[in-house]
C-alpha cells in the first residue's frame, strides 16, 4: 500500500487551516509556490522575511483580497476571474503569502518543444520562438486582438478602482492565441496610488521611460517617479503593440550610449526612448521594419501615435486601457478574413485603401457590404458615428451594434441580433432579434426573414430608444 503523500499545513488571516504540498512548483523574485492538495490552488509565500515584517503588508493584501477584489462582484465577478488571477485568501502562518487560483490548463503549452510551460507573449511575437510552435498554438490575428481587448479591460477595470498593477509585462500577463484569452497574473503587488509604494520598478522592456530615468535617484527624492496608473499605460501600449505587430515599439538599431550595455538600455528604454516608426525621427528604424502600425486601422492607429509619439516623454498624454478597449473593440467591427487559407495572419484590418490584407498581400475579390452607423439625435435627426461594420459570411450583429447606449463590456449581452450571408451572388442580411427592422422606401424585414443588402439602403435597426440607423456601402475589392 502506497504511503499517503505528507502535507503540510498553512493557517488563513481568517483563522482557517488550509493544507499544501511541500514541492515548491515554482519560484519568481518574489515568491516561492506550492500546489493544495486539489491543484486547484496554489500557496504563495514571500520568499523576503522583511515584507512578512511589513506593517503596510498585512493590510495591503487584505484590500487587495477584499475592498478591491473585482472578482467577488455578484454581477460581473464571473467574467473577471477569466481576467485574474486574482487571489482569493492571505496566508499568515507559517509566513506571510497568499492562496490563489491554479492558472486554467490553456495556459500552458500542451504539447511540442515547449510542453507544460505558461505562454507568454514572447513565445508567440518573436519570429524565431514563433517558427518553432505547433501551427494550432499559433493563433489567427484575430486572437491577438482578442488577447488585447481582455488586457485593456483587465487594466481598465483596475485602474476604474483606483488601483495600478506597477508592473504590467509579457512575463505577468499569460496568453493563448489558440482561444484569444488572456489572464493578469501576480496580481498581490499591485499598487494603490499614495497608499502602497510598489514592490519592483517594473520588467525591462516595459518600465516608463521616466522611471528607468529617475531610477537612480532616492525613493525619498521628489524627482524620482514611481509605478502608477500613467506607467502601467505606457506597459499596455507597449503589449498591444508587440501583440498586434509582432516587435517592440523601442528596439531599433539605434545605439544610445557606448560605454556598456547596461547604459545603452538604460538610454534607449530611459530618457532617449524613441518610437522605431517615428515618423519625424527614423534614427531608430530598423532596416526591415515589417508593416506599418497604420494596418491597425483608423481607430487604433492614433493611439499607437499618442503612445509613442508625445506619450512616451509625457505621461499625461499617454492613451487611458478605457481608450485602448474602445479602439480595439470597434476594430474588431472593421475584421474581414483573407481568403489565403495559407495566411499566417487570417484576418485583416478593412481600411481607407483597397481591401488588401498586410500579411499575405491577398486583396480581397469581389463587393461586400459595409454598414456605416448613426445614432438618433434628440430631435430624430441621425447623426454619423464614424464607426463600421465589415460583413462577412456568417458575420453577425450584436445588441451593441443595434443600440448606441450599448457597449460590448463585461455585463454586455451577446445575443445575436442578426448574421450576415452570402447568398447565390448576393448579400443577405437575416433579422434574429425581436422586433422588425424598419428599411427606408421598403418593406420591413420581419423576425427570421431577411433582405438583400444593396448599396445605400437604410435600415433602422430597432424603434426603441437608442436604436442605430445602418447606411449599407458596397465596397469593391
Ligand atoms: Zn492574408
């Protein structure tokens, strides 16, 4: 008879006795971590006796476990746990730490070279990493914009309750392509502004260039800048980038100080950072620079300017993760699959110019609909909204869609609307909501039936308050 594996005990803040394993599974700068006997969970201990001798400690976790903790929410609690890792009790005794959710299983590699690791980014964006990952982990582009619609709303949702995380990186922040999921991990150092100083300056490639700058100056100094809100939004811009394009926005060719290595990253990262597709200053491009950021389209693309043009010398003018959310959640609208079933991308961004997709150079054969959206002003009147929907096959239309005072949130409601088929040469749309559509010089289009998209037809999505007004374009690729 096998003997039982010992386990060893660990007492909450709450005065609850918890068991654990003695294996330590993991070990970061900070932290040693153990599995609880379920594997459901894992213990962390701080592995530095000095921050169990912290008086600010104690109580820092239990805001972070209680006051703060958005997965407790009764409505929306659900959706973050997806988001975080959020931790879920305090260990006080043997040493100071915290028990936390096991990270779900898509999170790590189940097969090929790199079997049972966590997937970070870096796997995926660099090149060379990329090459080497089965095609099923790789992921479509829409994956990645996916991957970064759940960052920015993960670090929305923090910063809307007054929280940073301080250091927000590729290591901190697991993802997976294969399903377009992303989850914030570590999240027990997270900072609230004026209260708790953080723990780490942050991950090279992803600290601000203003406290890479002040770094060497005292933590009592006034001049010396810190992890805060403005920080982690120049960390999320710089993961959106690398998610979306496939680089780092900084690393470029440009040498910034010879005296070493260390001092030239200090530089190039610190106060001589500049943006490798600075249109004004191209000392930092590299030879093959891959596409242009402006395949991001027209919602995007000025936020990837603001990031790290006038951003990334001035804080203030860093885009917000609310601002980022939006973006990428209404780029999502402009998505239309490339018909090279040998595309590494699949999906592209429709812009301005022809229907070209970047990453095969596939132009897009044949007319398609796009609906161009207006909301009803006070007075009836219907006003442009710049925001668009390309149609695809089975493309389908949300209540975020059909009403303006919708968005496509955490509480959001994803019932279909309406889908979207190509039919015998022509494009249908087919209504699958609750109400008639009302067509300008036409007939209504009834629940379940469907109309046949021509251009500049007008189709008031819904009578009700808020409802759109959609204005179909025929786009010719
Ligand atoms: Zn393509």
């Amino acid at each position: 008879m096998a003997t039982p594996k010992p386990v060893l005990h660990a007492t909450l803040d709450s005065g609850q006795v918890i068991e654990y394993l003695p294996e330590v599974i993991g070990e970061g700068g900070m932290k040693v971590v153990h599995f609880t006997p379920d594997r459901k969970s894992v213990v962390c201990f701080f592995k530095d006796v000095g921050v169990g001798a912290d008086p600010q400690r104690l109580p820092r976790l239990q805001n972070i476990v209680g006051k703060y903790n958005p997965t407790t929410d009764p409505k929306t609690g659900h959706y973050w746990k997806d988001l975080f890792c959020w931790p879920t009790a305090i260990v006080v005794k043997p040493r100071l730490g915290v028990v936390a959710p096991t990270y779900a299983g898509n999170f790590f590699f189940a097969s090929g070279p790199f079997k049972g690791k966590e997937k970070q980014a870096t796997w995926f964006t660099s090149p060379k990493l990329r090459r080497m990952l089965p095609a099923a982990e790789r992921g479509t582009w829409l994956a990645y914009l996916q991957m970064s619609i759940r960052l920015a709303r993960a670090v929305r949702r923090m910063h809307n309750a007054g929280l940073a995380h301080s250091d927000l990186s590729n290591k901190n922040v697991l993802v997976d392509p294969a399903s377009g999921a992303a989850v914030i991990i570590d999240v027990d150092s997270l900072v609230v502004p004026q209260v708790h100083p953080p723990d780490v300056l942050g991950t090279p490639g992803y600290i601000a260039p203003e406290v890479l700058g002040s770094a060497n100056l005292e933590l009592t100094d006034p001049q010396r800048i810190l992890p805060s809100r403005r920080t982690d939004q120049h960390a999320l811009a710089v993961l959106i980038y690398q998610y979306l394009l496939g680089r780092h926005p900084l690393r470029g060719p440009r040498v910034n100080s010879t005296q070493s290595a260390e001092e030239d990253e200090r530089m190039s990262m610190g106060e001589r950072a500049l943006w490798i597709e600075n249109p004004t200053d191209t000392t930092n491009r590299p030879a093959k620079l891959g596409v242009s950021y402006k395949v991001l389209g027209p919602y995007l693309a000025p936020l990837v300017e603001r990031a790290f043009m006038n951003g990334l010398h001035h804080p203030a003018e860093r885009p917000g993760a609310d601002e980022w959310e939006r973006a990428l959640v209404k780029t999502t609208d402009l998505l239309l699959p490339c018909a090279n079933s040998a595309c590494p991308g699949g999906w592209f961004v429709l812009g301005e110019g022809a229907p070209r997709c970047p990453w095969c150079r596939t132009l897009k054969a044949g007319s398609f609909p796009v609906l161009n959206f207006y909301r009803a002003g006070k007075t009836g009147q219907f006003l442009a909204e710049r925001h668009r929907l390309a149609v695809w096959h089975h493309a389908r239309l949300y209540p975020w869609h059909v009403f303006d005072n919708h968005f496509a949130g955490e509480g959001a409601d994803r019932t279909p609307q309406a889908y979207f088929a190509r039919q015998s040469g022509g494009w249908w749309l087919m209504n699958q909501g609750r109400e008639a559509m009302t067509v300008v010089g036409a007939a209504p289009i009834p629940v379940g039936g469907g109309i046949e998209l021509k251009d500049g037809q007008q189709i008031q999505l819904s009578k009700a308050q808020h409802g759109r007004l959609a204005v179909v374009q025929m786009v010719n690729g």
